[in-house]
C-alpha cells in the first residue's frame, strides 16, 4: 500500500510540477533559403555580401497585420558600444504570413548586429530580436 501511495504522489508531482512554456517569437537566421528541409541548419555568422535569410516567427497574431523591421549595427569605432540603424522596412503581412515572414538580405559591412521587430500596435515594445554577425 506505501508503495501505490508513493507511486500516486509522484505521478501527481510530475503532471503538475512540469513546466509548459506559452509559444515566443523568434528570428532564424541561415545562409540558405529557409524552408523545411534546412529550417534546422541555422547559424549567425556570415560572409560580407551573401545573402542573410531569416524567418522571424510570431505565434500570436498582429492585429494591424504590419510589423516594422529594424537592423541596427553595434558600432565599435569609438571604443564605447555605440549604435546605428542600418536598416529599416515596414512589412505588410499577407493572409499566408500572419504567423511567420520570411525574407533574405544583403549585408557589406562588417560588424555585430541585431534585428528586432515592432508591431504597428505597440511599436514601442519589440517582439522579438535576434543577433548576428557579419565578417
């Protein structure tokens, strides 16, 4: 009988002390066009002037269907973490895209940066962000 009991006791501590996280958002960065076969392969350093494609993921929908986004440069030139915008698009998200977008570009410069998203919503708050490299 102690045994059942304490086979009882830690099923229920396990059901109910497991932790299930809510979806986040998130960007993925890759060298090649992102699709089911090399969504895996991603990775965030890159080559001067090749192609970054990215899938930025949002698993709640956006009401105003546009997101703004930014890629911003972490400036070294000065010896302080300095920052520039080296980048910025409003997007439209189609019918298709209301969870996902994805897009690919070019970067010459080399350095440290950083894409964030911005809803039309609460363009104060980022939704997601991610960093990557350029050599």
């Amino acid at each position: 009988m102690k045994r059942l009991l304490t086979v009882f006791v830690i099923l229920f501590v396990m059901v109910f002390t497991s932790a299930c996280t809510d979806e986040k958002p998130g960007i993925l960065f890759n060298k090649y066009p992102i699709t089911e076969d090399t969504v895996m392969g991603y990775q965030q350093v890159f080559e001067r002037g090749t192609r970054i494609y990215y899938l930025v993921v949002m698993p709640e929908k956006i009401h105003s269907r546009y997101v703004y986004l930014q890629i911003i440069k972490k400036d070294n030139d000065y010896g302080r973490m300095g920052y520039k915008i080296y980048y910025g698009k409003n997007i439209r998200l189609k019918n298709e895209h209301i969870y996902y977008y994805d897009d690919y570009i070019v970067i010459n410069e080399g350095g440290s940066y950083v894409m964030q998203i911005f809803s039309r919503d609460n363009p104060q708050k980022v939704l997601t962000m991610g960093e990557f490299y350029v050599k």
